[in-house]
C-alpha cells in the first residue's frame, strides 16, 4: 500500500485536551491503523510586527528571530506530542526543517499551502474551532480560507471524533454527476481500492421547500410528496452513472449506495446510516478556480452536520 502524505496544520496552543490539535491527532491516528503514512506537522508563526522590524536595531531584530525560532520548536514539541499520544508511530513522524528554519509569514494560508507542496502532501489536516459541537466541524479563520483557495484536498477533523479502532473502513463520496464531485468520485474510489474497502455513493433529499428551515412549512400534499419521489429517482439515476464510473476505474471495487432524507441539511446527512470508519469525500463548488478547492453553500452545510471526517477534494 502506497504512503499517504498528510501536512498537519498545527497552531499554537494546540495539543490540550477538547482543542483542534488533539482532533487532528486522533484523526492521524486513525488514518495511521489502515495503512503506513508520513505526517509533517507545520507551525506558522503570523508575522503581525512590520518587516523592517530590527533593520537599524540588529539586536531587536535577532530576538524577535531567536523567539520565532523557540516558539517553532515548541508548537512541534506539542504536536509530536499530541501525534504520539493519539498513537501514531513515530516513524510515521516527519520534523521536517521546522525546528531549524521557523515559517514567519503575514499569511498563513499561503504559508501551509507553500508547505504542503514543498512536502509533496496528499492533502491538508485541518481541526474544527475549539467550540466546535462533539462529532462536528466548525471552521476557523485558517480553516476557511483553505476551504477557498487551497490548490491541494483539504481534509477536515470533527471535535471530539469518534472513530474505528479498524481505521478506514469505508469511503462515502457525495454524488450529483457533476465535473466537481466526478473529480471526487476519482478520489475516492482511489481511496477505496487503495485500502480495499467498500465505496458508497450518496445523495441528499430534500423534503421540505428548501434544505433550511422554513419561516412557513411546506403543506404536505400530493404535489410534495410526488416532488419528493421524483426528485428520489433523479437521485438514484445520478448514482447509478456514478457506480458504473467508479467500475470502469477499478472494477472488482464493492460500492454501496443511499440517499439521506430529511427536512434540512442536518436531517438529510443524518437520514443515512454512519459508521465510526467513514470518510466523507466531497467536491469542490463550480465557483471555485481551476484546480482549487472552493466550498459553496452546500458543501458549507455538508462540512457542518458530517459526523465523518470530510476529505474536500480540489477540481
């Protein structure tokens, strides 16, 4: 089996019990029991100190340097911390340069994406907000913006996660057959057949008027309910297309289907079945630009009610 390459976006402060970098380490972890990985946790200090800080004053300057450099090192203790505790093994950790060569940037997107490539990442590990419910994602500030513009899949840790002791032990993509979740159909069949697990396709029905909560619910009429069964049919015939795709790409691949039901977003996910080794793959918006991910609001409601880690893949 190949070696899944993850750069783990670590923050400062990360690490402690109930915070985004214990999230991400069980999620490591996780992803670690079915099968070899390589994790390179990155720390980027934001610059917020202008950039000739020290330029007619070196020694000002060399202790901003010198504590840049210690702050570093400390954020990656926690983090190999963090990663061992979870029960990585710590060959599976790479230090990289971090500890030498402190990543100071006035943007830290730019500076995680920079260093995914460098890395050569298969994706991005980000956690939710802190107060993010159990079992859920909320994005962060950093979080948000790689949602938007990362040229990489990002992946997305819930708070709390509970996950199989067996690792990954199936792939659900969304599906609607469109170039976007077609391109995450290829991710995630690739994932399936790489770690021999079942794929399953899903699409979400909606029952109401409109997949939020209604000021004014929708009577329940003959019209609603013959909406609903032919909105149904079109489901299952965009899946049906998706599984003779996922076939031709790795035939001998079991794939499994389902449409979640529900009055809103969050009953819709929750109308399928979930199991603790689920990963969630889902596409990027049309919005976005060539080759970057970009989360519309549908997959914003998607990211929010997934009780799964969620693999965001870019076009």
């Amino acid at each position: 089996m190949s070696n899944t390459r993850i750069l783990l976006a670590w923050r400062p402060g990360d690490g402690a019990p109930g915070t985004a970098g214990a999230d991400t380490a069980a999620t490591v972890a996780w992803m670690a029991r079915s099968g070899p990985v390589t994790v390179r946790p990155v720390c980027v200090i934001p610059r917020v100190w202008p950039e000739g800080t020290g330029t007619d004053d070196p020694t000002t300057g060399r202790h901003v340097d010198d504590w840049a450099a210690a702050e570093t090192a400390a954020c990656l203790a926690d983090a190999t911390a963090a990663l061992l505790n979870a029960g990585v093994p710590p060959e599976y950790i790479d230090s990289g340069d971090g500890e030498s060569t402190p990543r100071v940037s006035h943007s830290e997107t730019t500076a995680l994406i920079s260093a995914a490539t460098d890395f050569g990442a298969d994706f991005i590990l980000i956690g939710p907000r802190n107060d993010a419910p159990d079992g859920r994602f909320r994005a962060g500030a950093i979080a948000d913006a790689l949602l938007h513009c990362s040229p990489l899949p990002v992946l997305v840790a819930p708070h709390n996660p509970v996950l199989s002791s067996q690792g990954l032990t199936r792939v659900t993509c969304a599906y609607v057959d469109t170039e976007q979740s077609q391109q995450a159909l290829r991710h995630a069949a690739d994932l399936a057949s790489r770690h021999q697990v079942p794929l399953r396709l899903v699409a979400f029905s909606p029952v109401g008027a409109t997949m939020y909560p209604a000021r004014v619910p929708m009577p329940d009429t003959d019209k609603k309910r013959g909406a609903l069964a032919r909105w149904q049919a079109q489901a299952e015939a965009l899946i049906e297309r998706g599984c003779r795709r996922a076939l031709e790409r790795h035939p001998g691949l079991e794939v499994q289907t389902g449409v979640g039901v529900g009055e809103d977003w969050e009953s819709a996910v929750h109308g399928l079945r979930w199991k603790k080794g689920d990963l969630l793959v889902v596409g990027s918006s049309v919005l976005g630009d060539f080759n970057r991910v970009f989360i519309g609001p549908s997959t914003n409601q998607i990211l929010r009610h997934s009780p799964a880690p969620v693999l965001v893949s870019a076009v």
